[in-house]
C-alpha cells in the first residue's frame, strides 16, 4: 500500500489543488506573473535568503527542517524572506521551489510560491495567506510522520502549536493555507 500512495502523496505535496490559481487571481489586485522569479530576482534586494534547501521524499532531512523553520520565523515575524528548494519526487525528477514570504499589494503578509518542475505546465505559481504548524507524533520517525499529512485535504489540521510556542523544527510540519483551506500537503 505504502509503495502505491507514494506517487500521489508527493504529488500533493508539490501541486496545488484544481482551483487554486483561480482563486489567488481573484483575491490579488493582479495576479503573479508566472515564475518570474525563478527567471530573474533582480528586484528581491532586501529580502534575506534561505537556502538552497534539499528534500528527498519520505526522508528526513536538515533541509527539510531548516526549511520549516525559516518559512515560520519569517511570516511569523512579517520579515521579508525566499527560500530556494530542490525537492526529489518519485517520478518527476527534481522540482525546484521559491517561497517568496513577503506582504501583497495591500500590505497583507503571505507566502507566494513559484514551482519549476519538468511537467506540463513547466512552472506553477501560487499564493498563501498564512501557515500554522502541525506537531509531528513520531519525530524519530522518516516516514509518514515527517513527510506525509494526515488530514483531508483542504481541511485544516485539527492539532496545532500556537503561534508563541517556541519548538524544535524536527517536531513539526508547517502547512500553507489559503482562505483557511490547506494547499497541497504540509512540508
């Protein structure tokens, strides 16, 4: 079971649902020019770099955590942030990921994520208005704990730390939400 799942919770993992780009077009003054900072980041001064970080599925890596912990502690202290991810899938190659954490025209913090993945379409860009993190079970385990979210999808995961609880990144998974709904899976 756990070998047949592995193509479609990865997928998840880096897609987001049917719908999404329709609804951040709706909810911006003007929508993302499709993965213009994956071609160009010449007007990101300013902003402080993470990365680059490397996630291999099913595996826990310092990537991985180190990831988790620079997305919170730049939405959460609303300081301008890009992460660069390399992500391995299953099937796909190597998918690479921005997290850009700044705020949107209206002065509203959120994350905008752009995917350069070898699929059609090569590039995918969308929006989050916020993350909550989830706390992990197993810590000590790679697989599902710290890699796959347990909840429906588009739901919001019934446990979560508060946003003053001070935790170690290994002990918790932060999840991109967009009108309180999850997006894809939590990282």
């Amino acid at each position: 079971m756990r070998k047949s799942l592995a193509p479609l919770l990865l997928i998840t993992t880096l897609v987001p649902p049917i719908g999404v780009g329709k609804t951040f077009k709706s909810i911006q003054s003007r929508p993302l020019e499709t993965c213009r900072h994956m071609k160009s980041r010449h007007d990101l001064a300013g902003y402080e770099r993470g990365g680059p970080y490397s996630l291999e599925h099913f595996r826990l890596t310092k990537g991985r955590t180190d990831l988790r912990e620079f997305l919170w502690k730049h939405w959460h202290s609303k300081t301008k942030g890009i992460a660069e991810v390399s992500a391995g899938t299953v099937d796909r190659g190597t998918v690479r990921v921005l997290y850009l954490i700044q705020p949107d025209p209206q002065g509203h913090w959120g994350i905008d994520v752009e995917m350069d993945r070898p699929m059609d379409p090569p590039c995918a860009a969308f929006h989050t208005d916020s993350l909550l993190r989830v706390p992990i079970q197993n810590p000590n385990e790679d697989y599902p704990s710290q890699t796959i979210g347990l909840w429906r999808p588009g739901e919001l995961p019934p446990k979560r730390l508060a946003d003053s609880d001070v935790v170690d990144a290994k002990l918790y998974r932060v999840v991109l939400v967009l009108n309180n709904r999850t997006i894809g899976d939590a990282i």
